[in-house]
C-alpha cells in the first residue's frame, strides 16, 4: 500500500518559488519535502505542461487559455517575475522536464490532471490530457517509483482508471459530496484529497474507516497542521514546507505525536 509522507509540497513550494516551475519543486526539495504536487494540462498541439490556471496571464507575461495556446508561444513567455524579480527568466515547464528533475532529486509526485470545468464528459480534450499525460508517465517514469494522479475531473479519473490502473488515483473534492464514497470505490482510489475549509475530525476518520488515505489541501498554518494531523489526516499540502516540517517535528513530547507521524518525515 502506497503510504504518503505527512508533508507535500503544493505546486513545488509555492511559498518559496513562482508556482508549477522547475524552480518551484527544486525549492521544496531543498525545504525537505520527499512529495510534491503540481499540475498538468495540455496544450494546443499536444504538449503535457505543468500548469495551474486556465489563462496564463495571472502566472506568466502571456494572454489567453491554454488549450488554444501552442506549446512554442507558451515556452517564450516568463514565468516568474510575476512573483519576484529574482525569479524572472523562469520558464513553464513541461511534464517530461519535470519528471526528469522529480527523478535527479529522488521525489514522488501528485500530478493533478487539469480540466476546464465547461469541458463535459467525453470531451476529446479529456481524453487527450490523459491519454498524453499516462504515455509520458509509461516512457520515463520508473515502475517501482510511487506516483499518484488526482483531478477534480471524475471522468479524467475514470479514464486514467482503465487507461492505467498500475498508476494511484487520488479523488479530489471541494466539498463532500453525498457520493464520494461511490467516486472513490469506482475508480479505485487510494487517497481522498479535500479542502481544509471543508474537513471535519469525522469525516478524517470515515475516510481512514473506508480504507484510503486523506490528504488534505493547503495548510500554511503550523497549528492547523498539528490539529489535523491529531485527527488522523495522512497527509497535508502545503506551499511553505519547511516551516510545516518544523512545526511539526516541534511537537516535543511523544504524546503530541499522531501515530507515524515521526516514521514519516524521516
């Protein structure tokens, strides 16, 4: 059973370093994290790049969405003065180019698989995104190296299922819906992922009851990481990973501890 650390990196250490760049993951590696996560879409010509929005003018010096972008135009535009000045030059990167990194760095990975929300099920990008996404995962990413693949998108997740059941799935939920236990049995999850604005200390101990994992997405606050690692969440997504780390690990006496919680940050 694939066992998640308690710390992940979110989009690398987006704290630290412009959001789902090369850079990003490199700072989260140095911050400790052994996970990141980040995510990925697809271009107008086919190409896997590691991105959040739909539009890129918020994280790069670019116009327009990403599906109706080609890869060329997006790979000139700059990536990380938006966020300092230091970091300009920074480039989006794409998910080979990732991988490759995740790879020198000895990191696993949460590849959040991006789908505009107006794209309804069988929508060819869909099938695309996914389809593109699992044949780079099958050429370069090693079998024995622990990989999860999360997505708001159900049928993204219903189609990497079928696609690639040697891949973990992770359902990703804003809210609980009624049937998300009905979601996760369907395409055989092993983790549910879930907004801290919405996770209660019962609803941790039903998803632990029903056999998965609970990540839960994005704690920046050290008390608030302690509190839900008490509860029993497996795991805690977060951009500023070193001081998550530290505040956890600050918890002194062997009583604070949550059970393997230690074991995992080693």
């Amino acid at each position: 059973m694939m066992l998640l650390p308690s710390i992940i990196g979110h989009r690398g250490a987006a704290a630290a370093a412009p959001e789902n760049t090369l850079e990003s993951i490199q700072q989260a590696a140095h911050q400790g994290v052994r996970w990141v996560e980040f995510d990925v879409q697809l271009t107008q010509d086919g190409q896997i790049i590691v991105f959040h929005d739909d539009d890129l003018q918020r994280t790069t010096n670019g116009q327009g969405k990403i599906w109706e972008s080609s890869y060329a135009a997006i790979r000139k535009l700059d990536a990380g003065r938006w966020f300092a000045e230091n970091w300009r030059g920074a480039k989006v990167p794409t998910l080979a180019e990732a991988i490759f990194l995740l790879l020198n760095l000895d990191l696993k990975a949460n590849i959040e698989i991006k789908i505009p929300e107006h794209f309804a099920e069988g929508h060819p990008y869909i099938e695309k995104t996914v389809f593109n996404t699992i044949s780079l995962l099958r050429e370069y990413w090693p079998k024995k190296h622990p990989l999860l693949l999360s997505s708001f998108s159900f049928p993204a997740l219903e189609l990497a299922y079928q696609m690639a059941p040697e891949f973990e799935r992770g359902l990703l939920l804003w809210g609980k819906p009624q049937d998300w236990q009905q979601q996760a049995h369907a395409i055989r999850a092993k983790t549910v992922n879930c907004a801290d604005q919405f996770i209660t200390k019962e609803w941790i101990s039903e998803i632990r009851q029903m056999g998965y994992e609970s990540a839960i997405y994005t704690i920046n606050q050290v008390r608030r990481a302690r509190e839900l690692l008490e509860w029993g969440a497996s795991s805690l997504f977060t951009d500023c990973p070193a001081m998550i780390i530290a505040g956890v690990k600050s918890m002194t006496s062997a009583g604070d501890y949550p059970p393997g919680v230690l074991k995992k940050l080693k």
